[in-house]
C-alpha cells in the first residue's frame, strides 16, 4: 500500500503553538515551582535560565533541525543521519516517552480533577488530606485513564485537525489565564515576601551542584528535548521555516509561562502562611498548598482555582499530545501503524504503564527523576554528539530558510564541547539518584 503523503502544519504559527503547547505543561507549573521551593528560590531560576541558554537553546535547534531534514520520526531520522547504529538513540527516546507519559498521565488527571470538582464543590479547606485520598488508588486511576482517553483522541485527529486545532485555542487561553492569575496574586496582602523569596538568590545554592543538575534536568524537561518531541514536530515543517528564530520563540515562550506561574504560586503560598507545607510532599506542593489557600480566599478563591486548574489541564494536554506523538509517528514510519491503530494501541500500553504510578506516590516521584534527571540528559547528550560530530554538515542543514545568521558556527561549537561537557559532569553527579530511583522502582515492581 502506497504511504500517505506525510502530513504539515498548515500555518507558522501552527507549528510555533503546537511546539510551545508541548514545552509549556505541567514542567512549567507543577515541576518548576516544586523544583524552585526545593533548591532555594532564586539561585534555581537562575541557574535554570543559564542551562536553558547554554544547553537547552542549542539542543532544540538541533532536534529542529535533524526532524525537518530528515522528515520522520526520531528512530529513522537518526538513522538516516548517522547509520543504523544510531537507531538505539531514537530506542531510547521512545523509551523516555513510554515512561514520561505513563506518570505525566496521573498528574495530568489531578489536575482535571481538581478543575472539575472546584467547578461543581469548591475547593477543601483540608486539602492536605484530600490530596492523599485522590493522589494515589482507584481514583487516580480513573482520572488518569480519563485523561489518556482525551490525549488519544486528539491525537487520532492527526496533526493539522487535531493538535495544530487543538494549541491554537488552548495556548493563548493559558496564556490569558496565567498571567490574570499573576495580576491577581499580587494584590494579595503579604505577597511580598513570596517575590523575595523568588527573586533574592542565595549564594550557597548556586555554588552546589544538585542544584544546577536539577536546574539543567528542567529545562530539558520544560523544553520537552532529549526524547525527540521536537524533532517529530519538526519533522512536519517545510523546509523554508527560520530554524532558529521559532527555537528563541519557542524557548521564550516556555520561559515566560514558568516565569509567570512562579509569579502565581509564590506570592500565594507566602500570603497565605503556607510556604512549610511546600517541604513535605515535593511531588503534591501544588496540589496542597494551592487548593488551601482557595478555599481560604472563599468565594472569588473559587473562580481563580478553577482557572488555575483549567490552564494546568490545557498545558497537561497539548504537552501530553507530543510525547504521545512520538510514539505515534514512529509506530507509524517504523512499522507502517495507521494513525488511529497507533493511538489505540499506545493509549492502552499507557493506561496500563501508569498504574504503578497512580498506585504510589514514590514511584511516580522516582519515574520523574529517572527520565527528567537521567534519561533526557542522556538523550540530549546523544543528540549534541550527533549533531555535533556525526551529523553531516548540520549548520548548512540548519541555515536552509534562515539567511544572514551568523551563530552557526558557535552552535556547532556548543554542541560538540560545551552541551557534552555540562551534561557528563551533571549525570556523573545525578548517579546516585540515579541508583536510587531505580531501587525504588524494582521495589515497587516486585
Ligand atoms: N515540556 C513538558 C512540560 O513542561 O510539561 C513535558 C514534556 C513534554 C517533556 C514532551 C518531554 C516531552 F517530550
């Protein structure tokens, strides 16, 4: 049977929404502010701005640019790159896709959750206690199947009916909303000492070096790099797209959305007194703290937490919808899949795949650090390589459609010395935790 014609975006800013709904999710909200409580406030952000210029800029333009070259998903781009050794690089990047979708899934389904029934109840005072009846169990469970349902839905759609369709209404409107929460967070008596805490760094913090692998962790995560995302976006570009101009965009705009949730979530936990709960449940902070201190707030507390619960549910799906489209795509290149099969398919392996982690929060906790901390920065490791010293003229390849740049040559540079070396050093020093959120999982396994 002849192969369909690969599909395209229809629109630039098709492919710009659909790029930045797959960086700005739950990375931006729930992983960035529980990251930032935990590592000190500012020292992390603004370690976390220096890895994403130095590390997670030049890697984006280089999924960029190897999925528009190449025109198909990661396994078979890379092959077609470099040999068909390097097809177990695009292995693992649909590895990390499996493993990041099953527990993303589970916190995606908190957050419909909570939107919903801060629609039709409110939210509880005692949300504490309310997070760890739903967090973990059946009804995790049913929300994460739920919430898997409606990825593979949109999914099936195809690119241009159901995920260009789909971020270019949901972006904006989370947009609108996060930066109306901000406003709202700031006229918040006691507000201040949450802006302290974000903007003022300690020195010790950005002397340490957990720090900084967290920080270079999440912005591969934020970024959705090292697992081939973006190259399968990519993938659907025409060949006259400014590879470099939509990489700042991208990278600006996941950016501003983690930058503006800060704004939301810190001012509100320190205006309510809550900023000790934070240290407790790392994974639930927000899932806490925040529900608290709507409740608190009465009635107006009500309408904002639902806003805040929708945007968390848009960034969720169209991030969702990526990692989901990397599998896809290769079920589709790889072994001739229809579209709608594929879906079906990965969504019932990934219905399954999440049940350890709506069963136990460690797990769930341990898969997060075991693909951000470990598996992208391995990924996006092999893909600076790559494109670095294997890859066949990367810079004319990444120049096409972009005339008159002249950072190619640094790109190039960044990528061969400057990405391998911080990211070696950050794994070398991740490989405890490595160690110990593989313990936990083949605990939890058997
Ligand atoms: N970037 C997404 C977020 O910040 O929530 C998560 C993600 C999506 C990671 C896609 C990796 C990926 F391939």
């Amino acid at each position: 049977m002849a192969r369909a014609a690969r599909e395209q975006w229809s629109t630039r800013a098709g492919f710009v929404l659909a790029a930045v709904g797959s960086a700005v999710g739950l990375g931006n909200m729930w992983r960035f502010s529980y990251l930032t409580a935990e590592n000190g406030g500012a020292a992390f952000v603004l370690l976390y701005v220096a890895m994403t210029l130095l590390v997670g800029l030049p890697v984006l333009l280089a999924e960029l640019v190897v999925g528009r070259g190449a025109r198909q998903s990661p396994i078979g781009a890379l092959a077609r790159y470099g040999g068909s050794r390097w097809r177990a690089l695009g292995f693992l990047f649909v590895a990390a896709g499996f493993l990041i979708l099953a527990y993303y899934s589970v916190i995606a389904g908190w957050t419909v959750r909570y939107a919903l029934v801060g629609l039709l109840m409110g939210f509880d005072g005692d949300a504490g206690e309310r997070f760890g009846q739903l967090a973990t169990g059946p009804r995790a469970l049913f929300w994460h199947l739920l919430f898997m349902v409606l990825t593979a839905g949109l999914v099936m759609g195809g690119v241009r009916r159901g995920i260009e369709r789909a971020s270019l209404v949901l972006m904006p409107l989370l947009f609108a909303i996060v930066v109306g929460l901000a406003v709202y967070a700031a006229t918040l008596p006691g507000a201040e000492a949450g802006y302290r805490y974000y903007f003022q760094p300690s020195f010790e913090e950005l002397l340490d070096v957990r720090v900084l692998r967290d920080a270079a962790g999440q912005a591969f995560f934020s970024l959705s790099l090292g697992m081939g995302a973006m190259l399968t976006y990519a993938s659907y570009l025409s060949r006259d797209t400014h590879l470099p101009a939509e990489s700042a965009v991208i990278a600006g705009a996941d950016f501003a959305v983690a930058f503006v949730a800060g704004l939301v979530v810190f001012p509100m936990l320190f205006a309510f007194g809550l900023e000790g709960e934070v240290g407790e449940s790392t994974v639930g902070a927000l899932f806490i703290t925040l529900p608290h201190a709507f409740a608190e707030m009465g009635g107006a507390g009500r309408v904002v937490g639902i806003f805040f619960f929708v945007s968390l549910v848009v960034g969720a799906l169209t991030s969702a919808i990526s990692l989901f489209e990397v599998v896809v795509s290769s079920l589709m290149d790889a072994a001739d899949f229809e579209r709608a099969h594929a879906s079906l398919l990965l969504g019932t392996v990934v219905a399954l795949l999440g049940v350890p982690a709506a069963s136990d929060l460690d797990v769930l906790g341990a898969m997060d650090t075991l693909a951000g901390n470990v598996l992208l920065l391995v990924g996006g490791l092999g893909l600076a390589l790559f494109v670095g010293w294997r890859m066949d003229d990367p810079v004319a390849e990444a120049a096409a459609g972009a005339s008159g740049i002249r950072w190619f040559g640094l790109w190039r540079r960044l990528l061969r010395y400057a990405v391998p070396a911080v990211l070696g050093l950050v794994l070398w020093f991740a490989r405890e935790d490595t160690l110990g959120a593989l313990a936990a999982l083949a605990g939890a396994g058997g």
